[in-house]
C-alpha cells in the first residue's frame, strides 16, 4: 500500500478526473492499514516481549499490576514510535512529500520488521505460502478498512495513533477512499471474476453504512473460495525470537521517549485549554481516570512497601463563579527503573469545579480521596502557580497566540482599525462569519487563501452585511481554529486569535500574516480572489513564490 506510483498508475487506467483527489481517499485508506499494522502487532505482542497490550495510559485495570506496567513502557514506547510515521503520513501536504514519507514508512518500519518475522517465523498451512498470506492479509484488511458501521473506516476505532480526520474531512473523500479500496482488492483478489464483483458492490456504495453492508459480499467473494479449499483453523502463523535477539531493539532505535519528566513542561501542558495539544505527555480526562489512575498507582507503591509518596499537582483555573481544577499524576518511579524508558506524568485536565452541579460533586469526591491519602501519607500534593510569561512563551512555541480584550475599537490589524473593517464590506483582506457553520476543511481553505494572497482578517460573529451577531462560544471557536492553524495547514500557520467583545457580542478575529512561503490546506494551495477562494494553479504557484 505505500507504492504510491503504482496507485497512481492505477487510477489513470480506470478513472478520469484530477489525481490530487484520489490521493486523499488514498492517504486515509493508508493510514487505516497502519493502524491495522499496529494492532496486529498487539495481537503478536509476546514476540517483541510485549505482554500486554497498550492500554498503561487508558488506565484499564491492568495498572496495579507491576509487570504489565513495566512490560507497558515497551509498547508504549514503540508505539511513540509508530504514532511518530502516522503523524508524518497525515501532514504530508503535497505528492511529493506523501512519497517521501510512504518510502520512509516502508525503510524504517515495514522492511524491518518484514525481515524480522521471515527470520523467526513459522507457518503451518497445507495452502501455498504466498497464497497463505495473501489470505492472511485479506482476512486481516477486510474488516478494518470495509466494516464502516460507526461512519469511517474501523480501523479508526482501534489502536492509539493519532485520529485527525473529522468526520466532514472522511465524509468529503468517501469516493476516493472507495476508490482506494477497489485498488487494494486489485491487488489481493485472485482473479477478475472476483475483482469485478467486489468493485460493483464498492461503487454501489453510497456512504460509509452502505460500505459496511458491503462487507459480507466482499468477504463471500474473496475469501471463502480459499476456506472451501482448505481448513483455515488448522492453518497458523508463530513468531519465536530468542531472548538474544537484538532485532527488536533495533527497531526502536530512534523512537522518541512517550513522556517527558520536566515539571516546567507539565506547567504548561496544564495552561493549554485545548488537551490535544498534550503530545508530550498523556492527558486524560474526568475523575474516573484520575482516580483510577491514583489508586492504580497505590496498590503499585503497596506492592512495593515503600514510604515514598506518590507525587500530585494541582492547578486552579478561573471559572466563574469558582474556579475549575486540574491534577497530574507523577507515575516516574513507579515499577519503571528496570526500563527506564517511561517516565512523566498523567495529566487530567478540568475535571471538576468547586461550585454547584454534576463538576461540583467530582470536585467533592477528588478532594475527599486527595485529602484521605494525604493524611494517610500515601500522596504529597503540591500547588502550582505558573507565571503568565510562562504561558505565553509555550503558546509562542505552539505558533498561536491568544490575548483576551474587553475593549477592541482601536484595534488595528495592518493599519486598518477594527472599527472600520466591520463597518466595510468583505474584500480581498477581509472575510465575515455569522458562526462557525462551514466544516473545518472549509474554514481552513478561507485562511490558507488569506495567507497565500497578502494576509488578512477572518471575523467570527459578523455576518456578510457586517453585522455583528456574535459567536455562541468563543472558546469552541478558538479550539478549533488552533486545530487548523497547526493540523491542516501545511506548513503550521502562525496566526493571532483575538476573542473579544465588539458592540457587545462576543466575537473571534483570526489575524492572518501574508505566508512567505504557500501554505496548503489538505494538499491543495488556495488563493483570494475578490471575495472568493479558488485553487492556486502550478504557474500562479511557481510565479508568486518562485
């Protein structure tokens, strides 16, 4: 799946229309097949000495177990790993890019661990072995990338690699992800026959639920001719390296450690309201997994008769009329000294407030249990007061930045005051939105165009005849327009948010800086023109940026 010139060689041959949008249904159909990679590997887990599954961070019940923790670190570092190449293949702007990083894919992941499970692998089949793994691979495939049910692509459900998409993003490329998929079974059906009746049931297709009802028809047609030829229960597949081995280390030569220890770190992690941006660390949500967590960690130090305790940070954030509190949980230390490989903190950011209503009584029944191991000496909590350049500085780092204004008539963006922008039409510079309505993919188009042509101003809460409505929550707006800023602008977009108040409605102005260099969104280049927003084509491109 990651020769990209053979899908586009494909693609000519049996469709018309622009490659680029093939490519997208590609990507997401790539990307669900390394997450089926990934699971396969779980299900393999006691060949690379991982004994049990990646679940540490989900805080499952496995927590209080010392050996599955330290057994954890593993896979959650090679998983760190994995997360790593996922993330590359999602960011992957144009062709180019794509291939260099499907050909970094295939070198450093897949040839690898090829080359491991044909050296210690052993199979047991009276099928021929290419067509036992033929077989194998279908059986594999079929359901993470045709069983659709739950509106995308199943292999979405599973694993812990990054999920990006929205669901208007898959919704958008379901043709060219069914494209995708007539492609793949190209490659693994045994005959035309087969091919032709699996790719009429595909393009009957309509949606992701029609998709999943395609399954069955496909799996009847692919698979069952080779179940009726051979008993596929006796058939098996084993991997049993040797405790000497080294192939495993190997690889996960590179792979980045899946948390970081630094409390200043951590300070800031806690002042970013959006929690996806906790990359570094893992950061959790409610007071069900904080507690979780918490008491998984007691039984641990039980377990290991130590007078150390467990060390907790608390912050408090603003929130009237109390205030809305986060804790981390420091699990360094903890059954991880063999390893030494995992060590940071668990995060759980706004899980309870100390006022009225469903977060007052998490407040309630978090402090209750902080208080009780305290005073037990099981825990030491600590307060933290980060300064504000602190958080300015991390946002900085992040490429966004937020200031908060009450009062915003003499703002001015490019020499032009806010004022008079409103009380102006849209243009060329400037662009109005009652509410954030659009998918995200749409908005990302406005500011990508903004960017590439002199910069500009994107309003929220303004409707096309100036008008200003107000947005129905600032902070919903702001959350997601960071997400395009730094997910779907390629490269990341640094821009000012501005939530503030105008003529009494709150509203969001993005202030969009001219690109020194094309910005894409969703591996396409856009461009304003008047008040419109069209693609940019290779000439203009070259002759704009040079």
């Amino acid at each position: 799946m990651t020769r990209l010139d053979e899908f586009e060689s494909w693609v000519t041959q049996n469709f018309e229309g622009d490659d680029q949008d093939h490519i997208k249904g590609y990507k997401i159909l790539v990307r669900a097949l390394f997450r089926t990679f990934q699971e396969e590997l779980n299900i393999h887990r006691k060949c690379l000495d991982i004994e049990s599954s990646f679940e540490y961070f989900r805080a499952e019940s496995s927590i209080a177990d010392i050996d599955s923790l330290e057994a954890n670190c593993e896979a959650s570092h090679l998983l760190k790993h994995l997360n790593e190449f996922d993330r590359r293949l999602y960011r992957a702007h144009n062709r180019e890019y794509l291939n260099r990083e499907l050909a970094s894919l295939r070198s450093d992941v897949i040839k690898p661990f090829n080359e491991l499970f044909e050296k210690y692998g052993r199979t047991k089949t009276t099928l021929d072995l290419s067509e036992y793994f033929d077989y194998q691979a279908i059986k594999i495939v079929l359901p993470a990338v045709n069983d659709a049910n739950r509106g995308y692509p199943e292999a979405y459900q599973h694993g812990w690699l990054d999920r990006r998409y929205t669901q208007a993003e898959l919704d958008a490329n379901f043709e060219s992800y069914t494209a995708a998929l007539c492609w793949l079974y190209a490659e693994l059906a045994l005959n035309e026959t087969e091919l032709l009746t699996v790719q009429e049931a595909l393009f009957d297709a309509d949606d992701w639920r029609e998709l999943n009802r395609t399954y069955g028809e496909v799996r009847d047609t692919i698979l069952q001719p080779i179940e009726d030829r051979v008993d596929s229960n006796s058939a098996s597949y084993e991997v049993d390296i040797p405790d000497s081995s080294t192939e495993v280390d190997h690889l996960l030569k590179g792979a980045p450690d899946p948390a970081v220890g630094i409390e200043k770190s951590l300070d800031r992690i806690f002042l970013w309201e959006d929690t996806y941006r906790g990359d570094e660390v893992f950061v959790g949500s409610g007071s069900a997994g904080f507690i979780l967590v918490l008491r998984g960690l007691q039984s641990i130090r039980d377990q290991l008769d130590t007078d150390e305790p467990i060390q907790i940070r608390r912050l408090k954030h603003p929130d009237e009329p109390g205030y809305n509190y986060s804790y981390a949980v420091e699990h360094a230390g903890w059954a991880f000294d063999n390893t030494g490989s995992l060590h940071g903190w668990a995060v759980f950011v706004r899980v309870a407030t100390d006022y009225s209503g469903f977060g007052g009584r998490q407040y309630k029944l978090v402090e209750e249990l902080l208080e009780q191991l305290t005073d037990q000496e099981v825990i030491e909590v600590k307060e933290l007061e980060v300064p504000e350049d602190v958080l300015r500085t991390y946002l900085e780092e992040q490429q966004v930045s937020h200031d908060r204004y009450t009062q915003s008539e003499e703002l001015e963006f490019d020499n032009r005051r806010l004022d008079r922008i409103i009380a102006g039409d849209e243009g060329t510079r400037t662009e109005f939105k009652e509410e954030f309505l659009d998918s995200m993919i749409e908005v990302g188009k406005e500011i990508a165009a903004l960017a590439n042509y002199k910069g500009g101003v994107l309003i929220f809460g303004v409707d096309d005849e100036g008008t200003v409505r107000g947005v129905e929550n600032q902070e919903e707006v702001e959350n997601k327009i960071s997400g395009i800023l730094w997910d779907m602008m390629e490269p990341p977009l640094s821009a000012d948010l501005y939530p503030i108040t105008y003529e009494g409605e709150p509203i969001v102005i993005v202030d969009i800086p001219e690109a020194d260099e094309p910005v894409a969104c969703n591996f396409t280049y856009y461009f304003r023109n008047g008040t419109n927003v069209r693609k940019l084509t290779y000439q203009e491109l070259k002759r704009r940026f040079g």
